[in-house]
C-alpha cells in the first residue's frame, strides 16, 4: 500500500479550518443559528483580543488610529488567506469587501461563521476607537459573491440605524455622541 505517498490535499491548516466549519455547522444543527452564533462570537472576542496583543506589540504601538485599524484588518485577512480590502474609511465607519472567504466553499450556508469575523473586527476595532458595531450585509456564508463589512466607528444615529452587533472597549468607553448627549448612560454592562 501507498498510503504515505497519496495526494491527499490534507494539512494542519486545511484540516483545522474544516474542523471549524463543521464544529460551526453542527452547532447550527444542534442548538440553532442563534445560539451558534452566540457562542462563535465569544470565541471571536477572545480571539480578538489575542490578535489585538500581538498586533500591538509587534507594531509597538498601544492604540491604533482608524487608518492603522483598517490596515491591521485587512492584513489579518491577507494572512489566514482572505482578501479583504478598503472600499471607504472615513471618521464614521470603515466599509471593508472581501472576495475570499479564509474558511473556503464549506463556509457558504453555514452563516454563524460569519460571526466569528464580526466579533474579531469588532473587538479589534473597538478596543482602538473606543467603539464599533459591524454590520455583515452581504457574506460569502449568505451565498453572495463578495463579503461586504461596514464597521460603524461612533455610537448615534447612523450607527442605531443598520443591523449589526455592537462591541466596546471595556477598559475606556467612548463619549456619547453629539446626537445622544441627553440620553441616559449605560451601566458597565454593555452589550457586545
């Protein structure tokens, strides 16, 4: 038998983004997209977290302005072989497109996935700027050709407006916005 010399297209990174896809959709089978969702996006804050560390310390800098967060979002992606890019990045929001899924063809249909990029961005983007909600409205998981990410960089009313969920620096919240100075102030428990 030729079993070592087989073309089997197996590594560890391919072996371990399957492994992934097929947790995520079990999970989706067994307790439903919601709570599937709701468990990729605590792994995705942590994830985010540890991602954040070793950008900021291999870049030796202790905050990123919305520029170097773009940038460093758009590099995690080049690395775990997405293609992520800029569409537009203005002091509002960050609108990144992606025309590759890291994940593969398995990830489409399997859309609690996509939290998992939420939650990252999101945790990332947030513990630099102080705030950020990130609305996925079109992803490769939907079936669409194309990820589309719009990351709200303030709390207010365009932020309020799009679907999406919505992540904090835990350590230095952001001022409230212009537009909401009257409202009352959350507690320390904030919604991610």
């Amino acid at each position: 038998m030729r079993v070592a010399k087989a073309a089997v297209p197996l590594t560890s990174d391919v072996f371990l983004r399957r492994f992934v896809t097929e947790l995520t959709a079990s999970l989706e089978e067994v307790i439903g997209r919601e709570e599937a969702t709701g468990y990729i996006g605590l792994a995705g804050q942590r994830l985010g977290d540890a991602l954040g560390d070793l950008y900021t310390r291999e870049l030796d800098l202790a905050r990123f302005d919305r520029e170097q967060i773009a940038e460093v979002l758009v590099d995690l992606y080049r690395r775990i072989q997405g293609e992520v890019y800029i569409i537009s990045a203005d002091d509002d929001r960050i609108v990144l497109g992606n025309r590759s899924c890291p994940f593969g063809g398995q990830v489409r249909g399997n859309e609690a996935m996509c939290m998992l990029t939420s939650s990252v961005f999101g945790t990332m983007t947030a513990r630099h700027l102080g705030y950020a909600k990130v609305d996925l409205s079109e992803t490769i998981a939907a079936r669409s050709p194309r990820c589309r990410i719009v990351i709200h960089l303030r709390p207010g009313p365009a932020a309020d407006g799009a679907p999406g969920n919505e992540y904090y620096d835990r350590l230095d919240p952001p001022p409230p916005a212009a537009d909401t100075a009257d409202a009352p102030a959350l507690g320390p428990h904030r919604p991610c």
